[in-house]
C-alpha cells in the first residue's frame, strides 16, 4: 500500500531529496508540504483523516516541529508520526517521543532507517476510515 504522507521540512533541497528517495525506495506518495509550524498545523487540520504518514523536522521557518507533533495527538490509530532532523539528541528523542512521534530519525545518519521504516509501515499500512 502506497502511504500518503505530509512532509514538514523547511530546507527545499532536503525535502526535494527526501521526496524522491521515498517516493521511489519506498511506497511513499507525499501528498503536500509545509516550511512552518502554522502551515502544517493548517494543513493537518485540514485533512484530518488524508494521510497516514507524517514526516517533522524540529527546525523550522517559523515555529517547531515539536507544536506540529503536538498537533498529531490526536490523529487516527493508524496514522504515523515520524521526526527527522539533525538534532536527534537523545533528550529530543525523548521529548518527541512523548509527544507522540512513533519514531525519530538523524538526518545526518539514518535515512537509511527512514526508508525501512517506510517500508514497514506500506506493508502493514491500513486505510483509514
């Protein structure tokens, strides 16, 4: 199953990158994007039930991915939620965690894991209702 999912990621380059390497290695369909906070928190509550995967930086134009974490809470059962950024210390993955993230993930080392846990999730993946 093809996962739609919403990318939060300021840096163009990155995204454009991320985008094409899920799209291709991993059943991922990326559905729209957002640079800020209040861009991902419109468009989530815009489409509360569209996605099933949402990819956060914590760094952002304006804003945290930690508030668009917090605006995930109360997202479907099935729906994902997954921290990507260069600051995957282990106090932040702690702190995202706790708001709910489902995983986090280095940028700077662990794209490869992002994939496979993609991969997972477009496997085991449930449309939802």
């Amino acid at each position: 199953m093809e996962l739609r999912t919403y990318i939060v990621e300021d840096n163009a380059t990155i995204r454009e990158n991320l985008i094409g390497a899920l799209e291709e290695l991993a059943s991922v369909k990326a559905l729209d994007w957002a640079e800020t906070e209040s861009q991902a928190r419109n468009w989530l509550a815009q489409h509360d039930r569209g996605w099933d995967l949402a990819i956060v930086d914590l760094f952002l134009k304006q804003g945290s991915g930690l508030g668009v974490l917090e605006a995930c809470r109360g997202r479907a059962t099935g729906q994902r939620v997954v921290v990507l950024s260069n600051y995957a210390t282990a106090d932040m993955r702690k702190r995202c965690t706790q708001l709910g993230a489902d995983a986090v993930f280095d940028k700077s080392n662990e794209i490869d894991a992002l994939v496979e846990y993609c991969i997972l999730q477009s496997e085991t993946a449930r449309p939802n209702a």
